[in-house]
C-alpha cells in the first residue's frame, strides 16, 4: 500500500509513475486521497479538542462536588452530555473517512521503478539476458505426447478425481516432481535461506498484507462458507509471518524458502500456451522470500535473479531473463525480473520464476518495520518463485527426450536415484 506521506510529499513522480501503469484519472484521485486525508486529520484533532475539553469539565465536576458549590454540577455534567454527543458522532465520520481513505489506498498500485520500461503488455517486456538455446527441431515433441507415451503424469485421471488442470504424477513423473522440489530446497538452504512449512490455507487479512485482496479475489479459490483461501503462493503465508513485527535492523537479512502446493483460478482458454503443464489450476513451488532494509533491497534483488538463474543453468535447460514492462507488472511490484525455460517440442518460452521487489508496499499493510537504535521504518519486501515446477518439468522432458528415453539432469541424480527415465 502506498503512503499517504510519499503521495503528499512526491505528488508529481507518483502520478507520473502511475501513469506508466496506464491508470487514467489518477490526478483526481490521489487528490481526493489527500482532501480525504485533510478532513481524518481535522476530525481528529477536533476529538482531542473534545476529549480535552471533557477532561476539564470532569476536573471541574469534582472540584465542585470537593467545594459544596453543587449548583454548577447540573449545568457541568450538561455540557460533558454534549460534548460526549458531539464526539460521538465526529467518530462516526472519521470511521467513515478512514475507510474512504483505506478503499482508495488498497485500489492502487505500486509505483513501477524507473528502470521498469513502458509498455502496455507482455510484448513490450524487455530481455535482459538469453542463455545459448537449442535450434528449434520440428522432430521434437512437446512434452503432453511424451508424458503419455511414458506414463508419467496422467491428465485423465487427474480430471476425473478433481477436474481439468489437476495432474496425477505417476512412477518416475512422482519421483521426478520430489526430486526437483528437494533439490530446490536444499539449495536454498546452500544460499542461507531457512525452510519453512506455512498452511496452505490463509484468511483474509493475510491476503490482503500482501496485496492478493482485492486484485486477485477472482484468481483464489475460496473455502465456501468460511473467511479462508487455499494460498495461490507460498509467498502469502511465508511475509505473514512477519505481520505487525517490528525486527531488530541486526537480525536482518531474514531469508526464507517454502515448499507448497498453489493454486489459481485461472481463466480457461484454448490452444497449444495453455496444453499439459504449461497452465495448471493446483502446481508445486519452492518460494524465496526475504525482509530487508530499505538500503540493502536492491542487493538482495540481484541476488535472488542470480540464485534463480544458477538453479535453471544447473539443470541444463536454455532460458531466458525478462524485465517487465509498466503494463505487464504484477499489482504489488516495484520491479519484477522474469526467468522462462525454452520448450524446443512447442518451440515456446515458458515462465518459471518471477523475482520481485515490493519495496514498502507490502510492509506498510501489514505495518511491519524495522528497528535501527530509536528509529523504525518500514522493511522492504521480496520474493522469487525458485521454482516454479510444472514448466520446469515440461522443458526437462522436451529438452532431454530421446528416442526411447528422457534424461535426466545431473543434479537430480541423487535425488532420483535413475539417470534416464526409459519406456
């Protein structure tokens, strides 16, 4: 959530970056936010004015009543009545005027960083880096024919106990999945993340500290009849952890890495972009996520995208990284670096990461701060999908298929306890 203090104080820029986001109109609300904000300001002090002015009247009741000079009471305790009235009803509207001023606050964005680039789409995302990929090969399959010709994850029966976008990883297609979220873990821990198991399922609050309410209700699968969401990412549940902390500015970095389950009511579509793995309703992920300084943020940016980048180079596979652009940026984010896999069986980029700064935005709804001696300021937020598993697998399988065999990375060797998976 965005500061009141920073809109004020940096009106200009903040519209200005908005603007990147495509907003329109923004001019008028943030002035209405700040005119708002004037009027919560007012009402306040005109309740401490009454809460003084109660105070003194209540000094004077009982210094009448001290004195015997009892005919000022009635005429004391008259006026007390109204001025309990008349706060009474000035809290109403500055109820009221607070959560004008929240719904407006919770409807914007971040502003995008400076390097984020213009753009109204995915198109307009900016590569950064690609690694040496493979000339595409028409003889190469995409990976939902191999999946079947070596009955390793059974989409039929996956829709048949849940519904479509619900896999059944079977034989060596489970080993495999367990295989890279322990690999992934474990190097995480190498890095000096530490693991942790959140729930799965989180409440409303927690959604909205990290921005997934109100701009993602329609993407979460809510528990009907309760104020609960299964998480769309080990993200949620790992920052809430730090809800309403204050952290001692020498127990920083804080460093944290989940495995889960997520899952995301993605809209359906049709064509080749959205076959097997490439889009899933329930998939697994490890998550980093950590807490910063406001200082220390932007190096621990970098170091998330060259962890994320050292776990793809590790299993072979071609991939490339992405700055997004204004309009293609998640809600939240200041500044987000995507990692995709190539997919040489559909001759397809496919997204497996996103490492994102959030700067104070998440901190400051959840009111979580860092404590330097005296002074405390809001913490920086960031977190990175490192990975992401179902495209990931999909680029293993296409990039590794053989005749009669799909290899396996080296690095899972020891976690698959198989070098290839046969027919």
């Amino acid at each position: 959530m965005l500061e009141i203090t920073r809109i004020r104080n940096d009106f200009d820029n903040v519209v200005k970056a908005l603007k990147k986001r495509g907003l329109s109109g923004i001019e008028k609300k943030l002035n209405d936010l700040i005119a708002s904000d004037n009027l919560r300001k007012s009402q306040k002090t005109e309740i401490d004015k009454i809460f003084n002015e109660s105070n003194n009247l209540s000094k004077k009741i009982g210094i009448a009543y001290k004195s015997g000079e009892t005919g000022e009471i009635e005429s004391l305790k008259n006026k007390s009545q109204e001025l309990k009235e008349k706060s009474k009803k000035i809290a109403g509207s500055l109820k009221n005027t607070e959560s004008e001023i929240n719904e407006i606050l919770l409807a914007l964005p971040n502003t995008p960083d400076n390097r984020v680039p213009e753009g109204k789409s995915d198109k307009d995302n900016k590569v950064i880096h690609t690694s040496d990929s493979s000339e595409v090969n028409k003889d190469l399959k995409p990976h939902w024919d191999l999946i079947k010709e070596f009955n390793i994850i059974d989409f039929e029966t996956g829709n048949t106990i849940t519904g479509a976008g619900f896999p059944l990883y079977t034989g060596d297609g489970a080993i495999l999945q367990r295989a890279l979220i322990n690999y992934f873990l474990d190097f995480a821990r190498e890095e000096g993340y530490t693991e942790v198991q959140p729930p799965i399922l989180i409440n409303e609050i927690s959604a909205l500290n990290t921005g997934n309410l109100p701009d993602k209700e329609g993407q979460m699968y809510k528990i009907e009849n309760e104020n609960l969401y299964l998480i769309p990412t080990a993200e949620v549940p790992v920052t809430n952890i730090y809800n309403k902390k204050i952290i001692e500015s020498n127990l920083l970095p804080i460093k944290n890495a989940a495995y889960t389950p997520c899952f995301r009511k993605e809209a359906g579509s049709w064509g080749s972009h959205v076959r097997g793995l490439n889009r899933l309703h329930q998939f697994d992920k490890v998550e980093i996520v950590q807490i910063q300084s406001k200082n220390d943020s932007e190096d621990a940016l970098n170091g998330m995208c060259d962890h994320v980048q050292k776990l793809i180079e590790s299993l072979e596979i071609p991939f490339r990284k992405i700055l997004l652009c204004a309009g293609d940026l998640g809600f939240t984010s200041s500044i987000t670096y995507d990692f995709e896999v190539y997919a040489p069986g559909q001759d397809r980029w496919l997204e497996c990461s996103s490492v994102s700064n959030f700067l104070t935005y998440q901190s400051n709804r959840m009111n979580l701060k860092i404590k330097d001696g005296k002074s405390k300021e809001l913490a920086h937020t960031l977190n990175g999908s490192a990975l992401a598993l179902p495209r990931i697998l999909a680029s293993i399988i296409e990039n590794n298929q053989g005749e009669n065999s799909i290899t396996i990375p080296k690095v899972l060797h020891k976690y698959t306890g198989f070098k290839m998976i046969s027919r």
